[in-house]
C-alpha cells in the first residue's frame, strides 16, 4: 500500500513534518517494500492560500491511500476524504517509525480536520 507522509527532507530518517500542505517534502512509501518517492512540495509551501488542497491533489496523483501527517485543516481534509484517502494526525518522530507506528495500529485514522485552516 502507498503511504503519504509529511516530510522535512527526502529519506526515510527525515523527521514528519506537522504541517500538511506547507510541509518541505512528501513522501509517497511502499509499506511493503519501504521503497520510497520525493514529491517536493516547495510550490505550495510557499502559496498564498490553498496549499492543503494543492497538496491533496499531490497525493491523490502519487495513488496513496493513507496520508500520515501531524495537523490537516478542514478543506485538506474534504479534499483527501473526496479523492478517499484517509488521514492519521499526530504522526511524530522520523518518516520510517511513523509507516512503521501505522502499520502496528498505533496511528489511528481520524474522522475530521484536527486545526481551524492555517496556523
């Protein structure tokens, strides 16, 4: 299964980064394989508004069906629930461990945005 996180760099040891659409880098990961994709996120991270439903766009391209992330706004979230992704927020620590924590069930999806938009 292809796995989006948020990332603060290109490798597996990169930290998750708690901002979705303005996050450095995307990481599209095989679960299996833990074979890996860089989608860089620079254009969005620096727009002046609809960065989350940019980079939902983004993720929906790459064919993941999970995105692990540490904060996703109420119209990133509609946008990932239309293209029926699903989202786990709070994910911490490097990009491996985070695949790794929702693989063994200890990040959980949510059923809604966890911030007001921007922050």
């Amino acid at each position: 299964m292809k796995i989006a996180i948020t990332s603060t760099g290109k490798d597996l040891g990169s930290e998750v980064d708690p901002r979705f659409g303005r996050a450095s880098y995307l990481l599209i990961v095989d679960s299996e394989t833990l074979d890996f994709e860089v989608i860089d996120n620079t254009e969005n991270k620096n727009s002046f508004k609809g960065a989350g439903i940019q980079a939902a766009g983004l993720i929906s391209k790459s064919g993941a069906k999970i995105l692990l992330t540490g904060y996703c706004g109420p119209n990133a979230f509609k946008a990932l629930k239309a293209a029926k992704i699903g989202v786990a927020n709070d994910a911490k620590g490097t990009i491996k461990e985070s695949v790794e924590a929702y693989m063994d069930g200890k990040l959980p999806l949510t059923d809604e945005a966890d911030v007001n938009g921007y922050w």
